[in-house]
C-alpha cells in the first residue's frame, strides 16, 4: 500500500506503469517458485524431483492469488480470462525455473547428507 500512496495518480494510470508492476509481481512470484523447489529438492532424502516441483506448484497458486489480490487492491478488475492467463503464466514459466533448480537442489541435498554421513560416527550398544 505504500507503493500506492508513493506514486502519483497520474503515474499510475499510464499503461506502461501498470505492466511493468505486472512484471515485478511476476518476477517475484517465479523466484519464490524456484527458491521452493531449490529448498524442497534439497530437503527430501527421496523422490526430491517431485516433491520439488510439487512445492513450486503450490507456491505458484499462491503467487497468482496474491498478484490478483493486488490487481484488486490497485483498484483492477478479475475476470476468467486474466485469472486464467496468470495462472498459466505463473505456472508455466516457473515450472521451467523450478526444473533446474529442483536438480540443484536435490544434488546439493545428496552431497550434504553424504557429508554429514561421513562425519557421524556409528551408534554403539551399551
């Protein structure tokens, strides 16, 4: 809301402004998307690839309810087609964001378990 009181009307009706808002929301969304997938991957001993892309899922559906929140919030409208078009969008686009990342993920989850496994020392029965 801060944005919105900082920038003048005048500003915020030019069409330029309102679509590269659109793209910053974007951009966020589908760095929380593959930050999710990255984290997951990385996280799950098994089936890493699909639980990563799950995550990402989820997130993305997240994303798109808050970008149309503040579609509302700035005073547009929601109909099927733009809640359709940025669902897709989000999906889509970070899914191909998600995919490389739930790879680095998941091999950098290998290598900190198997180096966590080389330091532990067995359990011994008393």
């Amino acid at each position: 809301m801060s944005l919105r009181a900082s920038v003048p009307d005048a500003t915020r009706e030019l069409e330029e402004y309102r679509l590269s808002f659109f793209v910053w929301t974007l951009v966020v969304a589908l760095a929380f998307q593959a930050l999710a997938a990255l984290v997951t991957a990385a996280l799950s001993p098994e089936h890493a690839g699909v639980r990563a892309l799950f995550a990402a899922f989820l997130t993305g559906c997240l994303a798109t309810a808050a970008i149309l929140g503040l579609n509302l919030a700035f005073g547009g409208t929601i109909d099927s087609a733009f809640f359709w078009l940025v669902l897709r969008q989000v999906v889509n686009e970070g899914a191909l964001l998600a995919i490389p990342a739930a790879g680095l993920g998941a091999l950098g989850g290998y290598a900190l378990r198997k180096a966590r496994a080389g330091r532990l020392e067995p359990a011994t029965m008393p």
